[in-house]
C-alpha cells in the first residue's frame, strides 16, 4: 500500500444487502493490474451493515456481531467509507439488521 491518495485498479461491485447473508463475491482488479489487498468499502444507505471477510468463498457468510460472539469483518455505519487491507483473494459477504441498502467494494491502492 502506497501513501498516496486510493487508486481504484478494478471495477467498482455493488453488492445488496438485505437481512438475510449475501452470497460471497470477490472485487478483482483490472486485467493487467496486481491483484490489490486494499479495498475501498462504502456504505451510502441510512443504516449499518456488517461486511464478513474470507478466504474462501464457501465459508464467508456474513452473520451479526452479538456480545461474546466475534465475527469475522467489517462494521459499517451509515453513509460511511472505510478502506481496508485484505489478502488479494478476499471474498465478501454483506447482512443489515433491518432493511436493504448497497454496499460498493473498490480494489486499489493507496489511503
């Protein structure tokens, strides 16, 4: 990761968050481009989400944190950006509480 501005090096996914664990999806850069660790995650919905991470496609299903109860993730509050640094086969799944929103995952690099 460099320490300059983020430059997206992939398309930008969106991904529908509902109350029930999105199905997992990965955030590839471009053909030609490093394949990242940094993503850029971006909440623009009036709730949280949970983001889950993982290696493995199978086993990133995306579960609310509870007390005593560690997940494995991302907490997104409302109308929120944050970048993240991941392996570069990272898969994501999303889940709300309540309601349905969007959340967009860019591959890149930089802050």
């Amino acid at each position: 990761m460099g320490w300059s501005a983020f430059r997206g090096t992939g398309n930008t996914i969106a991904i529908a968050v509902t109350t029930a664990a999105s199905t997992a999806v990965q955030a590839p850069s471009f053909p030609g481009e490093v394949q990242e660790s940094n993503y850029l995650l971006s909440n623009g919905s009036t709730q949280p989400v949970f983001v889950a991470v993982g290696p493995v496609a199978a086993s990133t299903v995306a579960v609310l944190p509870v007390p005593g109860t560690g997940q494995r993730g991302y907490w997104l509050g409302p109308n929120t950006t944050q970048s993240i640094t991941e392996g570069p086969n990272t898969w994501f799944s999303t889940i709300a509480g309540t309601g349905t929103s969007t959340v967009y995952i860019t591959p890149g690099d930089g802050l």
